[in-house]
C-alpha cells in the first residue's frame, strides 16, 4: 500500500464524515459504503487503488486492527453487570457460539465435500463471531427494548474474543491432519493460548494498577490516560506474540480484567482506543472490497452461495433460538435475535490472516466462502437493519402486554462502540439506565 492509496483512503474518510449524519436514515451502513468503495477502487474496476493482499504492510494492519478491538470491545463490557444478570447473553455465548460452530460444520462439510471435516470446523469458526457494526440501527434505536439491544451488544463484543482459541486450535488440527502425524500441533496451540491468557491478565492487571494509582495522586492527564490504554491493549498483543503466545487473546484478555478492575472508568479511558479501532476497521473494509470482493466475484458457484446463505440464516438463527429456548422471549423476538447475527470484521480479519500465514490447503476455499458470507451479510443486514428495528418495535407497541414481558425487563443500557443512539428511549424506560 503505498501513500498515494494512503492519501485516497483518508480523503474518503473525510468525505464519507461529511455526510455520515445525513445517510443515517438511509438503509445504508458504513461498511457497505466502505466495502463498495473498495471494489471501485480496486482492480476489478478503477483499478487506482495499490494493495496488494500479500503485502506485509496489509498483514501488519489486519493484525494491529483485531487487536485493538479485540481490546477495546472487551474494556467496554459491563463485567459487574453481567455477572449481577448475565440472561439472554450468557445464552448466546455458552449455547449459541458451540452450536454455530457446530451446524456451521456440519453445513460447511455437507455442501463444499471436497474440505476436511477439519477444514469445515476452521470455516465455521471464522464465520462465527458477529459484528454489531453491521446492525447499526439496530443497537442503537432505543425503541428496541434495552434487554435485546444489550444481548446483541454483548455477544458482537465476546464472541470474537472467545473464538480466537478455537481457531488457533482448528488451524492446528487442520495442519496435523494435512502432515499426516502426530506432531505437537495442538499442544502448541494450547500453550499459544496459556500464554496468551497470562500476558494479558499480567500485563493489564500491572499497568492497570499503577494507571488507577497515579490517577488517584493527579499525576495523569486525560490525553495520555487514553494513550495509555491503547498501548496497554497493543503492547498485550506484541508481548505475547513474542513470547510465542497467542496476541490476539492476549488483547482480548487484557481489555476485560481491565473492565473488571476498572469498572465503568474503563469505558471512558478506552475512548480512544475505540476511535483508533474505527479508523482501522473502515481502512479495513475498504481492503476487503479491493483485494476480496473482486477476485471472489468470479468464483461463486452453487454450492459457495448455499453454504454463505446457509451460514446466515439456519446457521445462526437455530442455535439461537434454541439457546433461548424457555427464556421467556417472544417468538418475533428469538427470531429477530437470530436474524440480527452480521457476520463482518472479525470473520474479514480471520480469514485474511489464516490465508496469508497458515500452511493449509484448503485456504482458496476458506478465502472464497468467507468473503461471500460478508457480502451477503454487509447487504442483507446493512438493508435490513434501520426496517426491522422499525418492525419490530411497532409490533411491541401493538400489545397489550408489553410491559410485562421479559423482554420489557430493565437490563443495563449497551455501551455501544462509536454510535449514538437514533431514537429517545421510551418514557417507560430511563433514559440513563
């Protein structure tokens, strides 16, 4: 990528600024702007943009960029909250993210025959976590009950954290099995995750301390507080990886025991860090559409569009609606929780990674697949969004039971990563909740 790409990115950030508050109303997301950007630009069209998929500086950024929200997601969570009423979330992630892995196989392995039954797993994995991005309008509209908004919240930002050791795991499982032996694979990557877990707890727990310590003697300005915790979450990643651990859990780690040490401070301390993520994921987007979109256009076949369709709706939406079983939800509200599954960065950034440094042989299929269940879903629920929230709030509204219905519960208000909210809260619900 060189600076004249770098120039072109940056003025369509600032373009894009302009009007950003203007399309809101608009069944448009930023990533389907940014992914359409990116193809335009690339070189199946324009074809003015430089970036190449194999470049260090691609993979260096992809890298930089999952870690920081892998860090800054997790510092944003309400740890003592979710404790106190862990609920619908607890459902999604130790029910619903084990059966999407497991279906997502189980597809995967049945449409595309020519994949390892380890090569289907790495697929659905990577195809797992969920990108609250993508449903914008969903998490942030306030006429949507906090209770549904907060689930989704929650699952986008630890689902991708808590899928990193199964893909280092699967990859493992897929390179054992491709050298034909024993080897020490997957006791590698268990001690790339041990090491992970470590660096992350020790590195966010020692700067963490000595942060909370000097803030309380007035000695830190609120500039380098924040810089302060970006560095914590990148410096969790750059330990770990050079000590052999797993980075990306290091992060990933480091960001929730500084949620639990930190409490609702962390949210304000990791501002920054969110802002830098943001940038980084737009400039990702925009990779995706240059170097993915096009190249994967001409290779969709009949199978490929089933298992990406698949992966999007039986894929997700039945193993939330049975890990919601006998919750106490509606049925329009399991359903509209198990539509609202966007699969975007995390699975753009799995993939990429996976493809570019892993020896396996099946990374031209993973490739393909991957990048046509992000279309599909950058679209579908980019489209989707700002109407069904509307749908399903009007459809709410209609019942005489509203009030009383579990989804009606008080739950703490999503701290939501870089939006507002659209709409004022109902007046049956406090606004600062």
């Amino acid at each position: 990528m060189d600076l004249a790409t770098v120039a072109l990115l940056a003025g369509f950030v600032v373009v894009f600024s302009l009007f950003s508050h203007r399309i809101e109303p608009w069944p448009v997301s930023g990533p389907m702007v940014f992914v359409a950007f990116g193809l335009v630009i690339g070189p199946e069209a324009l074809d003015i943009a430089h970036i190449e998929l194999e470049s260090e500086s691609v993979v260096v950024l992809a890298e930089v960029t999952l870690a920081v929200l892998l860090f800054s997601d997790a510092a944003r969570l309400d740890v003592p909250a979710l404790r106190r009423d862990p609920g619908i979330p607890a459902r999604l992630l130790a029910i619903g993210l084990p059966l999407t892995v497991a279906l997502g196989t189980v597809l995967t392995a049945l449409l595309l025959t020519d994949l390892s039954i380890w090569e289907a797993a790495l697929i659905a994995a990577v195809l797992t976590p969920t990108d609250a991005a993508l449903g914008q309008a969903v998490v942030t509209d306030r006429r949507v009950p906090c209770r549904i908004r907060q689930s989704l919240n929650v699952e986008a930002g630890l689902n991708d954290g808590l899928i990193v050791p199964v893909v280092t795991v699967f990859v493992a499982m897929v390179e054992e099995g491709e050298a034909d032996g024993v080897g020490g694979f997957v006791t590698d990557a268990l001690q790339q995750i041990a090491i992970g877990v470590g660096v992350g707890v020790g590195v966010a727990l020692a700067a963490g301390w000595l942060l909370a310590m000097a803030d309380k003697r007035g000695w830190v300005a609120r500039d380098y507080e924040q810089l302060a915790m970006l560095a914590i979450g990148v410096g969790s990643y750059a330990l770990s990886t050079d000590l052999d651990g797993n980075g990306f859990i290091a992060a990933f780690v480091a960001g929730l025991s500084l949620s639990a040490l930190m409490g609702a401070g962390a949210v304000r301390r990791v501002a920054f860090s969110e802002d830098v993520g943001q940038l980084l994921a737009l400039v990702m987007f925009v990779v995706f559409g240059a170097t993915m979109v096009g190249p994967a256009l001409g290779e969709l076949t009949l199978p490929v569009a089933l298992c990406a369709i698949g992966t999007l709706t039986i894929g997700r939406m039945v193993p939330v609606w049975v890990a919601t079983a006998g919750s106490g939800l509606a049925s329009v509200s399991r359903l509209f929780l198990g539509w609202f599954g966007p699969r975007g960065l995390a699975s753009i950034l799995f993939g990429l990674l996976i493809v570019e440094e892993s020896d396996i042989a099946g990374k031209s299929t993973l490739f393909v697949i991957v990048t046509w269940v992000v279309v599909i879903s950058v679209v579908a629920h980019g489209m989707s969004a700002a109407p069904g929230a509307g749908r399903y709030a009007a459809w709410l509204a209609r019942r005489a039971d509203a009030d009383t219905m579990m989804e009606a519960i008080p739950a703490p208000e999503p701290r939501v990563r870089w939006w507002r909210h659209r709409h004022p809260a109902p007046s049956s619900q406090d606004p600062d909740q």
